[in-house]
C-alpha cells in the first residue's frame, strides 16, 4: 500500500507542478504580448521620426548639406 501512497503524492506533486508550469506560461505569453506591442509602437515612432529627418534634409540647400557636413566633424554645426 505504500508504493501505492507515493505513487498518489507523486502524481500529486506532478498536477501541482504542471499547474504552476501553465500560469508561468500565460504570464510569459502576456509578458510577450506587451514586449510585442511596445516594439511595434517603437518601429512605428522610428519611422516617422526617420521621415521627418527625410523632411528636413529635403528642405536643406543642395550643396551647403553636402559641403557643410563634409567639413564639420562630429559636434560641429555645418
């Protein structure tokens, strides 16, 4: 009767363990759902910031852009 007995707690312990593992995973999942979410948000901001930058550069005299970024180093105004 004892193997019996271990047998329940083992099985048990098993229900227990795989309840445990099923509410880590739902977190996980809403933890994916979020981190998702948020990457998407920032792609969409990067975007529009790359096509205001766009923007700006197109407003830029021809070759001031170009030979005023030519001579400027970094931390320079051109």
């Amino acid at each position: 009767m004892a193997k019996l007995d271990d047998l329940a707690e083992r099985v048990d312990r098993l229900v227990l363990r795989h309840q445990e593992l099923k509410r880590s995973s739902a977190l996980i999942e809403q933890q994916l759902v979020a981190v998702t979410a948020e990457r998407d948000s920032l792609r969409s901001r990067l975007a529009a910031a790359r096509a205001r930058i766009d923007a700006l550069l197109e407003r830029l005299p021809g070759d001031a852009a170009a030979t005023g970024a030519a001579r400027s180093g970094p931390g320079e105004k051109a």
